[in-house]
C-alpha cells in the first residue's frame, strides 16, 4: 500500500504536447480507462458523497437534494435511544475476539516456524488453510448441524450434563461460538503474514546465538519474536483500527430470537435499520459515527505504538 | 541449519565455546527433543481439528439417520447410502441454485477481470497524462467508503437494479486492491517488446489483447479465482437485492435450508414436499457438500496463487 501511494508523485512525462493531442496518440489507453473510471466514480465516490442523507430525513421518493435538512437530529435521536447496548455488544464481542484470536495465528505462525522437516509443515500449513475459502454460510451449516440439538456436539453435551445445551441460542454461548468460528476459520489462515515476516530474520543472528549458547526458548524469545514485532504492533493498528466493526454476514446468520440481547452490536443495528427497516438516514449516521472512531482509533493507536517506539501504521 | 562440520573453537567472554557443538547441541539437548515431539504433535493436532468438521460432515452425508443419531463419532458410516443426495438433486431446486451460482461466477469473474485488466493496463503506463489523479482517486477509495446504507440507496434506488444480478456483480467490478497488483505486474513487463509491437504496426488495444495478455495469463488466473471464490461464496448482496426466489444462489439457498430452518425445528418444506420423509440431518450435510465441493476442487490452485498473492501484499504493505 505503501508503495502505492507513492506512486502518483512520480515525475510525469515532462514536454508540451497537449492533452488533446496525447489522447489522440494513445486514444485507446484513454478508451480502455472508461469503464474502470466510471466505476469507481460511480460505486465509491457517489455513496461517498452519499454521507450527507445521515443529516437529512432522506425519503428515497425525494431523492438526496429533495429531502429535508435535519442536521444532527440522528445522532441526537441515537444516543436517545438504547445505544448503550448496541456499543457494550459491540465492545465485548470485539475484545473478546481481539483477546483469543489475535494471539492465536502468531502462536501458530511461532509453531511452524520451528518445525524443521519441510514436509510436514507443508502438509499441516496445507489443512490449516482450507477453512479461509469456506463461505461463511457453510462455516455456519457445518455449527448448526454439529451443534445443534440433534447434532453430534449438542446430543454430547447432552448426555454429559444430563440436560440440553442451546449452543446456538444461549445469550452466554453466542460470543464464544462467534470467536470459536473465527478461530477456527482464520487461524491458519491469519499465520502466512507472521510466517512471511519470519523468513526476514537474519539466520546470522540464530547461529551467533548459537555460539553463544542459546536455547531455543532463549533464541525464540531474543531473535525471533523480535524480528516480527513491528509485524505484531503493525496488525494490532489495524485491529484496533477496526474494533467497532464486529462485521454483519457472520452475526446476521447466527442471531435469532433467544441470543438477541448480545447479539445486536453496532453492525447488526446498522444492516437492521437501515436495511430491513429502511431507516436509511438514522442507519447513515450510525454508520457514520462508527467510521469516525474508527479514524480516531487508528491515530490513536498508531501514536501509542509510535511512543513504544514502533513504526506503526505510517 | 547448520551443518555438523568442525569449526574451531572460539572464544567469547572468557568462556570457550566450540562452535559445532553448540549448533548440535540446541536441537539436540533433552528439552529441544521433547518440544520437538510436543510442538509436532500441537500442530498436527491444530491441523486434524481444522478438517475434522469437514471430514465429518462428508462422512455424515452417507450415512443414514440411526447411524447418525446413535453413533457418536464416525467419519465412515457402516451403511453407506446415497438417500440424501438422491433427495436433494429429486426437487430442481438445488439444482437451479447451484446453476445461478455458477452463473453469477463465470459473468461476475468475467466482469471483474475486464474492468481490472482495462483499468491497470492505461495505469501501468507512466507516460500516460492524468495517471496520477486517477490513481489518486483508487487508493483513496482504499481507504474510505460511503458505508453500506449509501450504497445500498445507490444500487436500489438510484440504478434500480434491485432484482437482477447486476447488482450482485457491478458493485464489486474492481477491487482496487487487486487492480493495483495487476498494474504493478504490467508495469514489470519489458518495455522492449510492447515497443517492437508498436513497430509492428500494433496499436494499444492490439498490444495488450496479443502481447500482454498471452504474458499474463498466471497473473490473470491468479485474479480470476480471487474473484471467483469471493462470487461463489458471498451470500450478503444476493440476500439484500434479489426479489426472486428461483435467482437465488447456492449459499443463500443453503441459509435458508439450514440457518432459518433451525428455528422451526426440522422444516423441510423448501424442498419437495412430495417426497417421502428422509433423514433430515444428513440431507444438510449433503446440501453443506454440494456447495463446498467446487472450492475444494480450485483449494490446490487456491493454496498455491493465494499464499503468493498475500505475500505480495504483504511485502508490499
């Protein structure tokens, strides 16, 4: 990304043939930019633009300048209500994730990295990655029927407790089985940048250390955990970054009637309103508000990461 | 690792120290030996638990009803029977989904990779005027979005594509992301020989479509299955926008099976209701088959262009 941005300050081609006459000499290149420009224009920047409906009560009949101007009636209208809820949901579930399954890849990333016959690790790394390419929905078949009443877990369960555990609708199970689904699915998955970051230590290092007489837990603690620290502060930004996005697709298909009191966080709200409700103005400044601590987050988190002495994000 | 050659001794702080013994020596003391046995063990567990449930799920879709409600664990049923899939491809159904989903595949990655390729192409030449606002524009959009209301408003209301596949498949043209790889690749593509095309009498158009494409056809299968692995397994815009039953997508139809059929325990009235009634939860388990055996046809190419394309990102990044 880095990298990327850099690039348009590049030195353009200097000399004083016009446009006119440059699109002229290349008129296919220019022709070929359309449809990749109007796209952009068209599905990034006019709901970029759309923003503004979260200050209007937009009515879809009168379009976006049609509609009435309320200002900040929304925001106002959403601390009203029980927002509290919406946030300590989104709070919980998200620290809960950011607590079990941050650490998780870098442990696992740690583990194969000491594992020294090629083949096995290829054959592990090879099965610790199928789940990322499973769908979400099926991720949440495969729970429902394994965790169900007359799935294989919940008839388990069932027998050993001697009563029924509602896996799928226990308010007190719903966050574990969401950070239990990530895990499982990400997991793996979550280790190739880890993994990547470790193939840039220095082997110089481990056989210096080796002279002197490390171990391997001396080794691992003094060369390898530090060589991917700036990976570690660099990833946990950007989680933090992202900490009252508990996203929807995953929450949507595991919420129901009973897990309703946890399972409604800011995201959910959001699709709820705006979406099944068509509160569209109320839902814009929800999301709204969400994107702007998010921003807040990231600087924040990025400055706390710079006076730890780390690169961080920028 | 280092190899057991003989290598003097050194001294270092005072202490004398032979170099190959202690490269030896850190993999071969009794506690290196025994986190070797524990650390292959935990990853080969990590790595069975990853798959167990697939496995699991496979094996179940064989088996019949007793044998499921009454053996705890199994991953080969004792009496192998075909009864789910048999019930499942009897009613259209399933069959027209998985057909929609193909569909919104093959013309969403077709779509993708014409708006990627068109777009990097102009981008990936320096001299071209007006590069630079266009790419600034692109990576802005990397980093703010309008949000998922205003978007919505945009694709229902204002393009009125609410109810066809366009507006499953137009939303998400290009990932910005991916287009700048692309460009990236194109721009590492020797200047020399798109030079003596040009000599050849070749314009841009004629350039690309017989010099650079042919060249990147790694690069381009790479991105294909990137998008179609993200067409195949997206639920979210197909829920949202399509009006129609019979258009649905295979995941949606398989949310609607199995996710909001558990609410009413055991209804199976989205599918034939004519027909005898089958063992339920082996019937899931076949449709959860059905929808996941194309990804694990692709998973050997996926594995391979995937970690690369994630490294790329990653030194990159």
């Amino acid at each position: 990304m880095d990298s990327a941005a850099k690039t348009p300050a590049k030195p353009r081609k200097k000399g004083g043939s016009s446009l006119g006459t440059e699109i002229s000499k290349h008129l296919w290149l220019y022709i070929m930019l359309i449809p990749g420009v109007l796209y952009f224009i068209i599905f990034k920047y006019l709901p970029m633009g759309g923003i503004v409906i979260a200050f209007e009560n937009y009515v879809p009949f009168s379009g976006i300048t049609g509609s009435k101007w309320v200002g900040l009636y929304w925001f106002q209208f959403f601390f009203k209500s029980n927002w509290s809820l919406y946030l300590v949901n989104t709070l919980v579930l998200s620290f809960m994730s950011i607590i079990l399954t941050f650490p998780a890849p870098i442990i696992l990333a740690l583990m194969l990295n000491e594992i020294r016959s090629l083949k096995y690790k290829k054959l592990t790394q090879t099965l610790l990655y199928v789940p990322h390419f499973i769908s979400i929905v099926i991720v949440v078949s495969i729970t429902y029927v394994i965790f169900g009443a007359s799935g294989l877990i919940g008839r388990f369960a069932a027998q050993v407790m001697g009563h029924k555990v509602d896996f799928l609708g226990d308010p007190k199970l719903f966050r574990w089985m969401i950070v239990g689904q990530n895990i499982w699915k990400e997991t793996g998955w979550g280790t190739i940048i880890f993994l990547a970051a470790l193939t840039n230590v220095d082997t110089q290092l481990y056989e210096a250390s080796m002279i002197d007489g490390a171990n391997r837990a001396q080794r691992l603690w003094h060369i390898t955990l530090p060589a991917i620290r700036s990976t570690i502060v660099l990833m946990l930004v950007l989680r933090m970054g992202s900490v009252l996005d508990t996203g929807y697709e995953q929450l949507i298909l595991m919420a129901n009637a009973k897990n309703r009191s946890v399972s409604q966080t800011l995201d959910v709200f959001v699709y709820q309103s705006g979406i099944q409700n068509s509160q569209y103005s109320y839902a814009s400044a929800v999301g709204l508000l969400k994107s702007i601590v998010s921003v807040v987050m990231v600087v924040g988190t990025n400055k706390i990461a710079h006076m730890l002495g780390e690169e961080g994000l920028y | 690792m280092a190899k057991e050659k003989p290598v003097n001794s050194v001294n270092l702080n005072g202490k004398k120290v032979v170099a190959h013994e202690g490269a030896v020596g850190v993999y071969n003391s009794k506690g290196s030996i025994l986190f070797d046995v524990i650390n292959y063990l935990i990853v080969g567990l990590a790595s069975i638990t990853t798959v167990l449930p697939l496995i699991y799920v496979i094996g179940a879709s064989f088996a019949t009803e007793f044998e499921l409600q009454t053996r705890p664990m199994f991953i080969i049923p004792h009496d192998v029977t075909l009864d789910a899939y048999k019930y499942i491809f009897a009613s259209n159904k399933l069959i027209r989904a998985f057909g929609n989903s193909v569909l919104i595949t093959v013309c969403g990655t077709i779509i993708n990779l014409f708006f990627t390729v068109t777009m990097a192409y102009p981008i990936s030449k320096k001299y071209l005027k007006g590069r630079g606002p266009i790419l600034t524009m692109v990576i802005i959009s990397m980093f703010f979005s309008g949000g998922m209301i205003p978007g919505y408003i945009l694709v229902s209301s204002i393009l009125k594509l609410r109810g066809t596949y366009w507006a499953i498949i137009l939303p998400g043209a290009i990932s910005a992301y991916n287009m700048m790889i692309v460009k990236n690749f194109f721009q590492g593509i020797p200047q020399e020989l798109e030079e003596s095309a040009y000599l050849d009498g070749c314009n841009d158009l004629t350039t690309l479509v017989r010099i650079v494409l042919p060249l990147s056809l790694p690069v381009l299968a790479t991105f294909g299955l990137f998008y179609a692995v993200g067409h195949w397994n997206s639920y979210f815009s197909a829920m949202i926008y399509l009006t129609d039953s019979r258009m649905y997508p295979l995941q949606l139809l398989l949310r609607s099976i199995i996710v909001q059929a558990e609410a009413s325990a055991g209804d199976m009235s989205l599918m034939d209701p004519n027909f005898v009634e089958p063992p339920a939860q082996s019937i899931k388990m076949a449709v959860i088959v059905v929808a996941t055996v194309p990804i694990m046809c692709v998973y050997p190419f996926l594995q391979k262009y995937f970690v690369k394309g994630v490294m790329v990102g990653a030194l990159k990044g």
